[in-house]
C-alpha cells in the first residue's frame, strides 16, 4: 500500500494508515486520487521531483514538464515501484531510451506508399476534363459560360484556367469578345 500525505510525500508500507495521508494500491488508483484531488501538471511535477535524484531514484533527473497528467501519473507509479520491490529482490530499472539515429538530409525515412487517386483527386479530374471538353470547342468557352457549367464563381473559373497552364502545361488562348466578353480556347 502507497501513501501520499499533506506535503506530496509517498511512502511504502504494510502499516497503519498515517494520519492525513491519502493511499492507492494501483495505478488506476493513483490516478483516481489524482482526479479527485483536482491535482494539476505542476502538482504531478513537484511530486516528481521531490524524488527524483534521491536514493533509489538516484537516475531519475528532475522535470521542467509533464505532457499531461495522465503521462504524469504513469511515470510516477513505475518510478514507484521501486519502493515496493522486497528487499535483496531486483530492483526495476527504467527503461533506458536509445536516442534516435540521425539521417542524411533528404533521405527518406520509410518508403512512400503507392500513390492512390483519392475522391477529390477524382472530383477534380472530372472538372478538368469538363472544362477540357468546353475549351476545346471552336468557339471556345466566355467566363460568363464557364461559371454558368461549373457553378462556379467568376475568381474560380480564372484560377482553374491558370492551373491547367501552369500544373498541367494545357496552353490556353484567351481574346476577348465584344457580345460574349472574355472567351477561353486551347491554343492550337
């Protein structure tokens, strides 16, 4: 049985419970006393470091910050389990972290999946081949037309004919017309 008493200190014993202290069992116990206590990050910080660097936490460094309780709550209870160990059984070790081997600069981390037409990539072949079919007619396509088919708004259907030219090398024409206005052709 663990006890935590009014100053964050935790203790191990088989005793009486001490006066004004809270006691767990597990760590779901820990954490509930943690929720029900309303302890914050900091909290969980200063019970940390109130142990950390002292025998037999000896390797353990102080926290500047936890992530968040519920990572607080953990690290607590397996630094813990130290205490609770029998006398002359091992003690458990943290597990120790292997830093992370360094990569050349610009080398792939792991190999790229297949590259997969998603719906919207779908969606937007079906608009260019929609506007494709309008441009490509011999009296071409006006703005006025072109938002008209598509739904669009006058900004969309210019910004659609500049990424044709620009991402998909479609040569575009473009005169205008004194009754339709500007009007869009594929360059022959």
């Amino acid at each position: 049985m663990f006890y935590i008493d009014s100053d964050k200190n935790i203790l191990f014993g088989k005793a009486e419970k001490l006066k004004g202290s809270l006691s767990f069992k597990t760590e779901s116990e820990l954490q509930a006393l943690a929720d029900n206590e309303q302890w914050t990050r900091q909290d969980l910080e200063a019970i940390w470091n109130s142990f950390a660097g002292v025998a037999p936490f000896g390797e353990l460094r102080p926290v500047k910050k936890f992530r968040n309780r519920p990572y607080g709550v953990k690290q607590i209870w397996n630094a813990i389990q130290r205490i609770a160990a029998e006398p002359g059984a091992p003690v458990p070790q943290p597990k120790a972290v292997e830093p992370k081997a360094k990569r050349a600069h610009g080398s792939p981390t792991r190999p790229k999946p297949p590259k997969v037409e998603s719906a919207a990539g779908a969606r937007h072949a079906k608009k260019r081949h929609c506007v494709l079919s309008l441009l490509w007619r011999s009296e071409g396509v006006s703005v006025v037309e072109l938002m008209e088919a598509m739904g669009w708004q006058r900004h969309s259907c210019r910004g659609f004919i500049s990424t044709l030219q620009s991402k998909h090398g479609v040569k575009v024409s473009t005169e205008k017309d004194e009754k339709r206005g500007l009007v869009y052709r594929t360059a022959a």
